[in-house]
C-alpha cells in the first residue's frame, strides 16, 4: 500500500525472521515463480513438517530442542506475515515470544573469543533498559561500547549492513 505503519513493520520484521530461518533472501529471482517471494514460500513450507525441516537452513545443526525453538520462531514468523494486518500481532507480542526463548538459547558453555563482548550473564530486561536509555539520549558526552558485530559476507540475507556514511547514532526516531 506505499504507506509506513506499526502493521507493515511487523511485516517485515516476520520476513528477517524467516530470513535468518532459511538463509534465503527475501526476494529471489534465481528462484521459480512459486519460490521467489520468501513469505509466501515459507508460509507454504510451515504447514508441512518433512517440508519445513528441509527448508531450514543446513548450517545450522538441527537437534530436537533446536528444532522446537525454530518452530516457535517459525510460528511467529507466519503470524508477523499475515495477509491482513489487523491479524499481526504488535512488537510486544514478538519481544514476549523471542524473550521467552533467552534462557533456552543461553550458552552454557561460553569461550571467550566467542562472545563478541556480550556479556551474557546480563539479564535481557537489564540490556533492554540500557539500550531504551541509549535510544532516548540524544546526546551522549561520551560513545556507547555496542558489541561487535560479525561481517557475515556470504549471508544470502537481503539484511543489509550499515552504508558507509550512515550515522552511528541513527535510530527509527530520526526518521519521523
């Protein structure tokens, strides 16, 4: 419809998580007809165990509890894309689910040069907090330690990363 809302949001934010399930772009033109829009493929993949098991990205190491977990993103994912959005859910909805999947998700066994310095003993609800006050400072006398980011270069992903010259301080109010 052309027109910015909450709704088409949350739209997009289904696909990034189908996105991150399956490894497939968002739009694909290598792809057939049927295959190219990821939402529409992966909707038609969800209803069928075998299907969506192999529709999984294959770098990610599928055990029973792994499965369970991506199925309960997979669920949310289909919800986030539903074809008429008074029928998706809010963020809250999104937060509340994905939170509810930290602690199982936590790493029990942390290396160090695996972190990327996030310190994984804070409480999602504190690292919440902490960002929100980041969001709403709009000055800051001294920069934030954000952790690092990997540079995933042969991601199919269509997530792009930050442009060069984008602003290390832009946040979605700036764009209102």
């Amino acid at each position: 419809m052309g027109r910015i809302t909450t709704k088409a949001d949350i739209f997009s934010f289904g696909v990034i998580l189908m996105e991150l399930i399956t490894g497939r772009k968002a739009i694909d033109t290598t792809q057939s007809e049927e295959s190219r829009h990821l939402a529409t493929w992966f909707r038609r993949m969800h209803l069928n165990k075998d299907a969506f098991q192999k529709a999984i990205d294959p770098n990610i190491i599928l055990d029973e509890e792994t499965f369970k977990s991506i199925k309960i993103v997979a669920d949310l994912a289909c919800h986030c894309t539903m074809r008429e959005p008074h029928q998706r859910p809010d963020m809250a909805y999104a937060v509340n689910v994905l939170s509810s999947l930290a602690e199982i998700w936590k790493p029990t066994d942390v290396d160090s040069d695996d972190d990327y310095g996030i310190d994984l003993e804070t409480p999602l609800a504190e690292v919440l907090k902490k960002w929100q006050e980041y969001a709403e400072s709009s000055q800051m006398d001294e920069p934030i330690s954000l952790p690092y980011i990997p540079n995933f270069e042969n991601s199919q992903s269509s997530i792009a990363t930050r442009p060069r010259g984008f602003a290390e301080t832009f946040t979605s109010a700036n764009a209102r």
